[in-house]
C-alpha cells in the first residue's frame, strides 16, 4: 500500500456517505497498516 491509497482510507472514515461496510474494511486495512508500521514495542506487549 501506499500514501496514496492509504490517505484514500482515511477519506472513507471521514466520509459520512460512505456505507459502513466500507468504513469497517477501511479501518481493517489502516489498523493493519499500523501494525506493519509501527510494530509494538517489547514494554507496551506487557
């Protein structure tokens, strides 16, 4: 994924046309995303 379409994610959260079901496999994507990103750290895995 990139920025690109990452910020396209975030667009459908903040769009309150977008149909839930959207919003819900957006956010599943975006919260995967920061997994990658931002891997926890060994003190907040306590």
């Amino acid at each position: 994924m990139n920025r690109h379409e990452a910020l396209r994610l975030v667009n459908k959260l903040l769009d309150p046309e977008t149909p839930m079901d959207e919003k819900q496999r957006a956010a599943a994507q975006l919260s995967e995303l920061i997994r990658i990103l931002l891997p926890e750290s060994n003190e907040e895995q306590k």
